[in-house]
C-alpha cells in the first residue's frame, strides 16, 4: 500500500509580490489554469486513493487547502503549529499515516513543483514504490541538469544497485551543499551528478526508526505528541511540544547521516519554480526575447519579463528585467538577482511594510 504526502508549508518569497504570506506560491495559478497543490493532486490520482492524499501545512492555510482540494478528507490535512522544516514535518506525517499501516510507503512531494510528462512520472514513481516496498531504503528522486544550476543541492550517482518494475536506482555516494557557478558547471559536465529534486519515498516504519537514530530530540517530541493523538488534549499538546521540536531537515538530520539510500533518475521535466525566471523559462516570447503577461509595449528591450495583468507597462531601453506589477506592490529586478528577491522581503519587512507581505 502506499501514500502521498504534500509538503505545502512553505512561503514562496521568490515569487511576491504575487506570492504573500496569506496566499504563497502553492496556491497560485502559475502554470496552466489550476494551483500548483491542484497540480500536485491532480498528477498523483491512479498512484493512490484520495483517501490516502495527505497535506501538511500551517493552520492558517487549511480553509485554503479545503477549497482547493474538496475531494480529499478534511482528516488528512496535517496541521502545523509553526514550521519546524521538513523533518518535523515528515515526522508529523508519519505519525497520522502508521495509525493506519505502518508499512505504508509514503510518497513525498512539495506541493509547488511543476512535472511536464505525468505519465513517465508515475512510471517513475511505481517503481520507487517497488524499491521502497522492502523497508530497506530509502529512495529520493534526483533531475538531470541542464544548466550549471546553483541555487539547488546536488546528489553523486554512484553505480546501480538494481531495478525495480522496470526503473533502475543507484547508490548515492555523496550529498552536495549548493554549489558555486565554477563547481555547478562542472557537475553539469561529468553527467553523474543529479539536482536534489526533494522528492522521496520511503515506508513508514523506515522514516520513523531513522528518525530515532539521527534524530532523538525530534523523535522523543513526536513520542509525545502521538500519546494524545485523537484525544482532547491533542491540538493543546501539538502546539506546546511542536515549537520546541528542532528545525532541521530531513536530507540533513536523515539523508545525509544514512547509507540507506538510493537515487532514481526523474527524467520527467521537472522544474521547481522557484523563482520568476522559471516562469520566464515557460512564457511566450517575442522576437528580442521578451516576455509580456498582461498589458504593455516594449521598445529597445532585450530579454525581460513583464507579469502586469491589470496595469499597463511600458518598458524602455532595459535588457534582462523582471518587472511584476501586482495589486499595491512592484518588483524590478535584474534577472541575475532573482534568487534575491527574499532579501527585499526582509527588507520591505525591516522597514515597516508587512501588510504588502
């Protein structure tokens, strides 16, 4: 048996003004006219039941979820106190699944990823479920580069450890922090090094002994935590212990403090929208490269993107902006500068401007 889990607590600062705190990036329409947590439902269904679809996020975000995704048991949306990272969120997750199988496999996915070929997904996925099945290992899907990436982690692919329905998995020999430009391009060259797409899979037993032994504090709060599950007392005590849990995550406190695990390939166009020039990547441009969602003129423009559906933009003498004009707010930012975006948050936050945020 198996489940899916769907991380979908995060803030998606890369993205305002479009993406704020009450509605982050998740729950957005980026690509195609559904959320990405829409997305992320809609690709699973045929993997697992909608029974079996469980959310994790914080409190404020479920009448969200609820709306979105009416088809799944207001039961499996997981509720966050405070964001801990991913270890305590999957550790939180794994508590509510193992009250049904302990042996389930659990499939865990960011709810803000964007999968161009769903069907060679799911192949992909049948048998990360297989390899997982046994309780022996854990499987974390790893993206073939196809640009001398920084802003993301790495995995070394090591040599085959065997096939499962018809998908082969590796050894992982090492885990790699976020790389500089000269080191990403040459793990673009070498071919055996694979982007740390943040999705695996594991069985419920597996995560939660891992959890004992690299992580016990984690452990121990969940220990607690489970002793009140379905009792009155449970939201009480989840608060208290939830926010003195460490914050930490689960490729650090597990993946990369175990050898019991394995890496498949997704060859499945895959992209973490993470910031605007992803989006960019995607739209349709005109003859100087530009990129215009909304209204607006370019002249003597090169190479920028312009997000303005209900104001007018004119765009004059620029080359490699991003330009979004939404609501109250705007953005321009060279598209080298994307990733910093979170840092103009911080300072918008700073210096008094949280209700933009």
């Amino acid at each position: 048996m198996a489940c899916v889990v769907i991380m979908a607590g995060g803030r998606g600062e890369r993205f305002w003004p479009r993406s704020r705190m009450a509605l982050p990036k998740q729950f957005l329409n980026l690509i195609e006219n559904k959320t990405m947590l829409q997305q992320t439902v809609e690709r699973v269904q045929g993997l697992v039941n909608m029974e079996d679809i469980y959310v994790v996020a914080g409190a404020e975000f479920k009448d969200i979820i609820i709306k979105q995704i009416p088809q799944i048991p207001q039961s499996n949306i997981i509720v966050e106190p405070f964001g801990r990272d991913t270890a305590a969120a999957v550790g939180l997750a794994a508590l509510v699944v193992r009250q049904k199988n302990p042996f389930d496999v659990m499939i865990v996915l960011p709810a803000d990823h964007y999968i161009n070929d769903v069907p060679r997904f799911k192949d992909i996925i049948k048998g990360a479920i297989a390899a997982a099945g046994r309780g022996e290992n854990i499987i974390t899907l790893g993206i073939a580069p196809h640009r001398p990436e920084t802003g993301y982690g790495y995995i070394c692919q090591g040599e085959q450890f065997d096939e499962f329905a018809g998908i082969k998995a590796y050894v992982v020999d090492k885990f790699l922090e976020k790389p500089n430009y000269a080191q990403a391009l040459e793990f673009l060259f070498q071919g055996n090094y694979l982007w740390n797409s943040g999705m695996f899979v594991w069985r419920v037993d597996l995560i939660s002994a891992l959890i004992e032994i690299h992580i016990p504090e984690l452990a121990e709060g969940l220990r607690i935590i489970e002793r009140t599950m379905g009792m009155e007392q449970y939201d009480d005590t989840l608060r208290e212990v939830y926010n003195g849990l460490p914050k930490i995550s689960v490729d650090y406190g597990i993946l990369e403090r175990t050898e019991r695990v394995l890496v498949i390939r997704g060859d499945f166009g895959w992209d973490d929208l993470g910031s605007w020039t992803a989006l960019d990547r995607y739209a349709k441009k005109d003859k100087s490269g530009n990129a215009l969602e909304g209204n607006g003129v370019f002249l003597e423009t090169k190479d920028t993107y312009v997000y303005s559906p209900d104001n007018i933009v004119a765009v004059i003498g620029v080359e490699d902006l991003i330009v979004v004009c939404e609501n109250d707010s705007l953005l321009v930012c060279h598209k080298d500068k994307a990733q910093d975006i979170k840092k103009a948050v911080q300072a918008l936050k700073d210096n008094g401007f949280e209700d933009v945020l």
